[in-house]
C-alpha cells in the first residue's frame, strides 16, 4: 500500500537542538506534498506543541500545533481518560506542571493529598522529592496511581548526556517499591494509539521516521506501520537496524519511500 501519511521524529531526525539538520526543511516541504497528513514526534515533555511548531515555522517548516505529538501531550491524555476526578501530584519541573494547570488538570501542593503521582523531567529533583514520593505513596502504594511522561532515561546534550524523565520515574519506582502504571511517550500504546488517530489514515499506509531504534522503530511496530531509521541522529547497532522496515542516511533520503 502506498504511503499516506509520516510520522516525524524531531530530535535527531529534523533539529539537533534548535537548529534543522542539512536538508530537514526540503525534505519535509517534499513529504507534505506527497501525503496526506503528517505528524512530529517528541518524547521531550517540557515544550508545549504551540511552542514546538512555532519554532518549525520559524526555521521554514510548515507545522501546527495539532500536528506536534509531545510526551506531555500524550501524558495529558491519558490522566483525562484514567484519571480525570482525581488530585495529582506534580513531581516534574514547571515547564510540565504549567502545561498539566492548563489542562485544567486538579493540583495538588500536598503529596498526603495525592490520588495519583505524575513524574517527569526536572533539572531540580532532588531528595526532597523522594520523599515527597514516599509521602504521596503511604502505606498502600498501589492504591495511588503513578504516572511517568516518557521512558528517556537520558538526553543528549553538547556537553553529553544528562538525565531525563525515565532516570526520575526509575528513581520514585524505587524508593517507592512500585512500577508505574503507564510511562507515556514513545513508544507507549498510549501514544501508538494518539498518532493513529491524528493520521487518520490505516496504519499501513502510514510511516514512522526516527533515528531512535527503542522509541520512534518500536513505536512504529506497535503502531503496525511502516518504519524508517535515519542516521543522523543516535548511532543504531546492525542488531538495531535490522529491526526497521528502512534504514537511510538522512530524512532527506526518506523522500523517495513516499512516492
């Protein structure tokens, strides 16, 4: 079946931090011609997707914010499906707690007041919010929900890795002695089930181009569609590469799997 609509990993396949990578604008402008919807994928919660298309626009890329899919988006809904009467816990920095208040989602400053503890990136986690967890979880830890934005344990910077959401959600999961009960982002059902509906097309006639084997290939697996590894981002193994539908140098190269 040919293909109808892309799925578009951010990081690493477009932009390397706020810059587009050689050929990323060209080659989307040729993508959306040949399909019918597209949508860009971030497991980054902390940018909002008014923000992150703004940004695409900026750098001569067509994108709304409909069409960006975050981490945080996905975390969003999941809590209105699973969780939507109770109080949260926010232990995540604040560019993902503004994002959860203007969700409209219930609050709370008191971890003894918790019906369900949501975790994600924050550069100022500390001991306090182990604690914090511990409080929230009491006497009966799977009686509160838990949540985590994404499984990135780690984020590529200039000066090296430095921590992500995952190495927070492992961090409560152990002091707390509970596995999460859902950690959104790719490669979750969750989100699988999101860009399916925002594509509005059959999963076979879509297409999931990333540079990350663990996230954007498995995430186009569980979806059922169509994978594609671009090398420009992290550097996959033979054995991971050999997982994709497609392996290319760049997502200009990408093109031709659209026509």
């Amino acid at each position: 079946m040919a293909l109808r609509a892309a799925a578009i990993d951010l990081d690493g396949t477009l932009l390397h931090g706020d810059e587009l990578l050689p050929g990323a604008r060209e080659a989307m402008a040729a993508i959306r011609e040949r399909v019918d919807a597209v949508c860009f994928l971030t497991n980054n919660p902390t940018i909002p997707p008014e923000a992150y298309a703004a940004r695409l626009r900026e750098r001569g890329i067509a994108a709304s914010p409909e069409e960006v899919l975050t981490a945080c988006t996905a975390t969003i809904g999941y809590l209105r499906e699973h969780h939507a009467a109770d109080a949260l816990y926010p232990i995540a920095g604040d560019a993902i707690v503004s994002q959860l208040r203007d969700a409209e989602c219930d609050l709370v400053a008191d971890p003894a007041d918790a019906e369900c503890v949501v975790v994600g990136y924050d550069p100022d986690f500390d001991y306090d919010d182990l604690h914090a967890a511990l409080r929230a979880f009491g006497a009966d830890p799977a009686a509160v929900g838990f949540v985590g934005t994404d499984p990135d344990r780690t984020i590529p910077t200039a000066d090296g890795p430095i921590p992500g959401s995952g190495a927070l959600v492992h961090a409560v999961s152990g002091v707390v002695e509970r596995d999460p009960d859902a950690v959104l982002g790719k490669p979750s059902a969750e989100t699988a089930a999101l860009l399916r509906d925002r594509l509005g097309v059959p999963a076979s006639a879509c297409a999931v181009v990333g540079d990350n084997p663990a996230t954007d290939v498995a995430l186009g697996e569980r979806a059922g569609m169509t994978t594609v590894l671009v090398e420009t981002g992290l550097a996959a193994s033979a054995d991971d590469a050999t997982r994709a539908d497609h392996v290319v140098a760049d997502v200009g190269a990408a093109v031709a799997l659209f026509d």
